[in-house]
C-alpha cells in the first residue's frame, strides 16, 4: 500500500521461504516477481534505467512467463543504448511467452531503424516454429508488415498460405489491399466481399435455445440437437 516494492520484497522472499508445497511457493513466486517488477519501474519512472535493469532480470528470474518485464526490460536496455540485449530480451520474451507483443516492440525498433529486412527472418523464424493460431496471427503480422512495405507478392504468398482467408476477416482484407495494390480488380473485389460476408456473420450469432449451440447461420433444427424453430439470433460482435 506505501509502494515500498523493495521492503515488500524482502518480507515476500521469507514468506516464502516459510511455505510448503511447491504450486504454493510457484503462487507466491509469482507475486515476488511482481514486487521485484514495481520496484524496477520505480526506477525506469525516475530516468534511473541502470538500476531498473537489474530488477526486471531477478523479477524475470522468479517468474519467467512475466510479459511486462520482457517488455520494460527492452525498453530500459534501449534507454542504455544496449541495442543487442534489448532486441534479445524481447526475443526471449516471446519464446517464454508466446506474446506477438516482443515482437512488434521488435518491429518497431527495426522500423525506425530502416532494418526491415531483420524483423522479416524475426517473423520467418517464428512463424516456422509456431503451431495454429499463433502461427496465424504471426503470419498475420508479416503479411501487414510486407503489405506496408509495399512488397504485394509476398504479402499475398503468406496470407494465402498460412491462414484461412476464406473463413476470416483480417486475412481478407490484407489480401483485398494487397490486390488493389496491384490494380488486380477482380481478386481484390473477391476478398473484400469475403470480408463483408465475414463481418455480418460475425454481427449476427445465432444459437439454439434448446442445447445452446452456436451456429454460423440461421437453420429450421439444431443440427446438434435437432430442436425444431429454436435458432435465435443473436446481434453483437462475435469475437
């Protein structure tokens, strides 16, 4: 409560000490970490970046799926001018973490630096070693990353192969955009009318008030139950 993150610290290290069972101490090592990270910020906050450093690696020590520390650990290592050990904590960050976020903070860097080219292996490297969705949104991100980069082609090559452009969104109208680019008309207009077809399904939701199944579309009987004239639909924004 008196944000005294490094007292907290020490009394949460003897709680812990005083603990049995492991999932227990995991819990509470959990919140070590937090504190050890608020103590770190403390100091980012005050432009103390040399001091702040060390707090984001012991916090990253207890709890190792911390995201926030990654992130604010890169960030205080750029503060540093230390280049190299930024981009390696957000690359670390994501291969603990599995958060896309190391990797547009990555991005971001190698934007502004003109290095994007760097970011593009980054995503490749990813994406290879990704499965389902994270695979998915990762090609999602190099795809926008091509596209605004002006490279159609291969903006278009790692959307139509990673992702299913014909059931969602996002991929349809990257695609959509890209073919414009490249004045295709007719490819772009298909996309885009996807992507309309894709937005008012996901406004409108049906589900069948019997066995609560969802459904893509309107239907006389619950495909699942088989409930005659239970499909409602249901307006809002299917996530």
């Amino acid at each position: 409560k008196s944000g005294d993150w490094a007292l907290a610290t020490d009394i949460q290290k003897k709680l812990i000490s005083r603990i049995e069972g492991s999932g227990k101490k995991a819990k509470e090592k959990k919140i070590l970490s937090r504190y050890i990270y608020n103590n770190g910020v403390r100091h980012f906050s005050n432009g103390n970046f040399e001091a702040a450093i060390p707090e984001f690696k012991k916090a990253l020590r207890e709890d190792t799926q911390c995201l926030p520390a990654y992130i604010i650990l890169g960030d205080a290592l750029m503060k540093t001018s230390n280049v190299k050990a930024a981009l390696k904590a957000w690359k670390t960050g994501y291969e603990n973490t599995n958060s896309p976020v190391c990797l547009m903070q990555m991005e971001k860097f190698y934007r502004e630096s003109s290095q994007v080219g760097e970011m593009v292996k980054v995503y490749k490297e990813a994406i290879k070693n990704a499965q389902n969705s994270t695979r998915e949104t990762l090609s999602l991100l190099l795809g926008s990353l091509y596209l605004e980069e002006g490279n159609t082609e291969k903006t278009i090559q790692i959307i139509e192969e990673n992702t299913d452009s014909q059931k969602a969104i996002i991929p349809s109208l990257i695609l959509a955009r890209a073919y414009k680019q490249q004045r295709d008309e007719e490819h772009s207009q298909k996309a885009m009318e996807n992507a309309s077809y894709r937005v008012k399904s996901a406004i409108f939701n049906f589900k069948c008030g019997e066995c609560g199944e969802s459904l893509d579309e309107w239907a006389n009987s619950c495909p699942t139950c088989h409930a005659f004239d239970q499909i409602e639909c249901c307006p809002g924004v299917n996530s």
